[in-house]
C-alpha cells in the first residue's frame, strides 16, 4: 500500500488471510502468528521483543506472557464472565449476579459494591473507606440524579429528543444546554443559584458538523476548514493563525500572527521537527526524545508501548504504572505517589480517587474536605 507520499507497507498474510507481518517505509517489521482458532498467539514489535496470548477452549484471553515479566492471567465462571485478573499490581475480582451485573469490583486500589434495580439500572455504588453514590432515574430511563458520598446532589432535565438541557448542582448553580436540529450544542450558559449568568458560549458549525466558530464570555473564534475538513485557519481578537498539510494529512506549517513554524516527518509520518523543537524515535516507532532549547525530555515504554517514565532536562522523572487491561493504575513524581481508583479496571472508567482527592465523575472533585465542581459541557 502506497500512501500520498509515496512510500510504501506491505503486508504478508497465512494460507487463511491472516496477517503474518507488516513492514514499515523504515523497514521495520511486525510479526503476528496464530492458534487453530484463528485467534493472534503472539507478536513481535520491530524491536524483536515477544509477547504470547493464551486462551481457554471457549476462546477467552486466559493469559499474556512478556519477555521478561510480570505476565496477566485471567480467570473466568462457568457462564464466561470474568471474574479475576492476576497483573504486576495484584489481583482484581469481580462477582456477578444472577442477571450477570457486577455487584462487586475488588481491586488493589480499592473496593466497590454496586446496586441495581428491577430494569437493571444501577441504583447505588458503595466505595469501601469513602461512602455511598445513589442514582435515579425517570421513566425513559434517564440519570435524573446522583447524590456522592458527601451528601451532594446533582440533577439533570432532558428535552424532547432526550438531550440533556440542564445540570443543577448542590449549591442551586445550573447549567442549560441548547441544540440545532442535528443535535449540535449551540449553547451552554452556565448560572448561579440565584440566575445570574456566570458565563455564556455559543457554538456554529458547518454542514460537515466541523466547528467554524465559538463564542465565550463574547470573545468569539473562527475557524476554516479545506474540502477534507482540516483547519486551515484560526481567528480571534488579537489572534490569526493559519495551516497547511502535506498529502497524508501531516500538518507542514503553522503561521501565528506572521511567524510561521514548519514541520517535517520521515518515511512513516513520524514528525521529526515542529520549529525549533526535534523528536526522536525508537524502532518500533515511539517517541522517546524531545529535545527544545538544547533541553532533552525522554520516555520510556513496556512491552505494550505505555509509557512508563518520563525523565526531564532537570532529571525529575515520572513513572507510571498499568493494570492487565492497559490501564495506568498509579504515576509516581517529585510530589509523591497517586494510586487510581476507577469505577471499573478498563481504560474508559472513569477514575473516582487518586489518594488526594476524590472526583464524582464529571461533577466535582473534593480535597481537604472541599469540593469544587465543574461546569457541564
């Protein structure tokens, strides 16, 4: 397959048409093999480093061996729900019941128990060591409230398509939500208890649903868009940027107020310079040096290419850590350790503690006892 700039991958495939390996422009290769049951048994990175999968007769991921550690097993019920994970963390467990709902989620970061109704809906979620979240719901099954554990609630009214269209705090601030036929957001005011607008923004689009202008607290920014809907072009008060592209989509040049950056990439779209900042790469294609100023950062990854440090010019270096569903569980700095704790293992769940503070997911977050909420978008 040739790409708009001219260069080059190819893929090499099994006698079933799977893809065995895939070389790069770079000439860096991908490696996959397979089981009888056409499921991938293991891959090669272009660093020539191994990872193997294993599965059980009903074709579930029952393990994930690295090079050199620590591997992920994983355990299931007789009706094929999983129910535990061994990781470099420890062990996570779930239990179902009968209607296969987690009623609990056991973690190395923490415990939870949840609740359900008749329809199935969770009606209240019980963090072990911080308290209660209780859900309600109106006949079309809507979140019509959720109270956290520190006795806040929030409620939410919906329009005539089902679109939220207000968000009403603890403390009687609210927000109201407009939308065009296409239900675009076209509006978002966000008012105090006694209806005073804090802060007012508009939203139009084009008839490819990008974005062309937003307007908050009346200082309003426009935007431009080509025939394949890249922004061209940015403008504000005091404010014009412009940008071209390249025929991959890799963006060439930025021009803000009259200064222009340019922007180069190798053979793999992999930006190699954006002005006076440069990028290096390793083999498998991750970025592992920033250099600015004459100044270095650099990042290192795990056989899953997460990210697990990053050392800056001054040598302070984060680290992070991730559960056997990819999912960054703890990150470590010059301020100390925060572990997270999440309504769930996965990546997408959303995250209720850290060890500073304790978030209602979308709502608030609360440290030191107080809360401070957000503005519903």
């Amino acid at each position: 397959v040739t790409n708009g700039r001219g260069y080059a991958r190819s893929y090499a495939y099994t006698a079933r048409g799977e893809v065995s390996s895939l070389t790069l422009p770079d000439s860096a290769v991908e490696h996959w093999t397979y089981n009888g049951n056409g499921e991938i048994s293991g891959y090669t990175n272009p660093l020539s480093q191994s990872i193997t999968y294993g599965y059980d007769d009903a074709g579930r991921q029952t393990g994930i061996t690295y090079p050199s550690g620590p591997n992920v097993t994983f355990a299931y019920d007789a009706a094929g729900r999983r129910t535990s994970m061994v990781d470099a963390i420890g062990t996570t467990s779930w239990t179902f019941d009968a209607a296969s709902q987690a009623t609990a989620l056991n973690t190395p970061q923490g415990n939870m128990t949840y609740g359900y109704d008749s329809a199935g809906r969770r009606t209240s979620m019980v963090e072990t060591g911080v308290g209660t979240t209780t859900y309600s719901y109106d006949a079309d099954s809507r979140l019509t409230s959720l109270g956290n554990p520190y006795s806040e609630t929030t409620s939410r009214t919906y329009d005539a398509d089902s679109r939220l269209s207000r968000q009403t705090l603890s403390s009687g601030a609210y927000t109201d939500l407009g939308y065009d036929s296409r239900s675009r957001i076209t509006s978002v005011t966000h008012k105090n208890s006694s209806a005073t607008v804090l802060e007012s923004e508009s939203y139009a689009y084009d008839g490819a649903n990008n974005l062309t202008s937003k307007t908050v607290g009346g200082a309003t920014t426009s935007y431009g868009y080509d025939a394949i809907d890249q922004i061209t072009s940015e403008s504000a008060s005091g404010y014009s940027a412009s940008y071209t592209y390249d025929a991959n989509g890799n963006r060439l040049s930025k021009t803000l107020n009259g200064s222009t950056d340019n922007y180069t990439f190798d053979s793999g779209d992999k930006m190699l310079t954006a002005g006076a900042k440069s990028y290096g790469y390793d083999a498998a294609g991750r970025t592992t040096s920033v250099t600015s100023g004459g100044q270095t950062t650099t990042v290192a990854y795990d056989y899953e290419d997460r990210i697990t440090s990053i050392t800056y010019p001054s040598t302070a270096t984060n680290t992070f850590t991730y559960n056997g569903l990819d999912t960054r569980v703890g990150k470590t700095d010059s301020a100390g350790t925060k572990t997270y704790k999440r309504d769930g293992a996965g990546v997408t769940d959303a995250v209720l503690g850290d060890g500073a503070a304790s978030y209602t997911p979308g709502i608030s977050e609360r440290r030191s006892g107080a809360s401070k909420f957000y503005h519903a978008e």
